[in-house]
C-alpha cells in the first residue's frame, strides 16, 4: 500500500531527501508515484504538516 500526499500539503521539501528511491516529485502540492514507493514511510514521519497518508 503506497503513501499519497493530501491537499495538507505546504510543498516544504522535508519528504523528498527521505525517499530512498525517489517516488516522490515536487509542485504546488508534491506527489508520490505508486508505482515506485516502498511503503516505508519515511516521508511521513518527515512531513511537519502530516500531510502523508497510507493510500
């Protein structure tokens, strides 16, 4: 089960470094691709706005 980032989202940055392999792309609000997350949830525990939730 992927993450998914919600409308929470303030585009800050502090989820992408935490990605181990770059599911993550950056916009006004930033996207996590499916197709590539892990589900470790590192991002998540990342996120100061808790914008990042299991998809």
């Amino acid at each position: 089960m992927a993450y998914k980032i919600t409308e929470n989202c303030a585009a800050c940055g502090s989820c992408i470094d935490e990605c181990p392999v770059g599911a993550i792309s950056e916009g006004d609000i930033y996207k996590i691709d499916p197709n590539l997350c892990i589900d470790c949830g590192a991002c998540a525990d990342a996120c100061p706005m808790g914008a990042i939730v299991q998809a």
